[in-house]
C-alpha cells in the first residue's frame, strides 16, 4: 500500500506523543516493505522544525539525534515545486498552510492516501479530500 506521510507523524516515530505506538507500527511495516510511503520534500524541513521546537520546550532533549534517527527511515522523497500550484490552490480553498497541502497535493497525484496525525488538518480537509485519514485508521 503506498501513502504520503506527513511530518507530523514521522516526528511521532522519535517521540513519545499519543499514538507513537501505532506511528512506529507504521514505520516497521515500511522497514519491511509492507508500506510505501513518500512525502514532498520538504518532510526533513518540517520535521526538523517540530523537532527543535520540542528541544526548546524541554520535550526533548537532542532534536539532531532525533532527527537523524528519524531520517534514517524517511520516506522516499518528491520535489515540492511541481506540486507547488496545487498546493497552493488547496491552502487558498481551504484556508489551510502550505506545506500541509504539498502533502494533499502530492498524495493527489499519485492516487494514494495521506496519513496524519494532525487532527487540525484531517478535519478541515477530508470533507473534501476522503484519501486524508488519520493514523489511528491505518490498517
């Protein structure tokens, strides 16, 4: 089964948040190719953001081990560019940012599903957009 990750729930892989559990299950079946899963390339980006900001907050205490660790299972990786007008599209629809939509967007093109975690995202979009589902959905 292939789907587009977001950050916020490949940040949960690194952290103990609610649903890391089933975040990490997720990435085992992709270890072991059960799932494909692919993000625009700007995953590192955010992920890295969600990251230091928890080390700022105290969450964590190393956001670069963190992020390392985190990106040794990164999805595989799309450039963002040409999904660019898409996203921006949806955002200005949606009322949404533009970096959660280059994943809508991408996830679009491709004809898969999105997962996430952020539940701020999956109910402004997936009235619209029934291929966004939530992490605690993923079989």
């Amino acid at each position: 089964m292939r789907s587009v990750l977001d950050a916020s729930l490949g940040v949960k892989w690194v952290m103990n948040e609610v649903d890391s559990a089933l975040a990490r299950r997720l990435r085992d079946n992709y270890r072991n190719q059960v799932h494909d899963l692919i993000a625009p390339d700007s995953f590192p980006l955010e992920a890295a953001h969600a990251l230091t900001k928890a080390e700022r907050r105290g969450i964590v205490p190393d956001a670069t081990k963190l992020w390392v660790e985190l990106m040794l299972d990164s999805p595989q990786l799309f450039p963002s560019l040409p999904l660019m007008l898409r996203a921006l599209a949806i955002a200005t629809q949606a009322r949404v940012g533009v970096y959660d939509c280059l994943y809508v967007a991408l996830a679009e093109r491709e004809g898969c599903e999105m997962v996430t975690a952020d539940a701020r995202l999956l109910n402004s979009l997936q009235p619209t957009s029934p291929f966004i589902i939530s992490l605690a959905s993923v079989p």
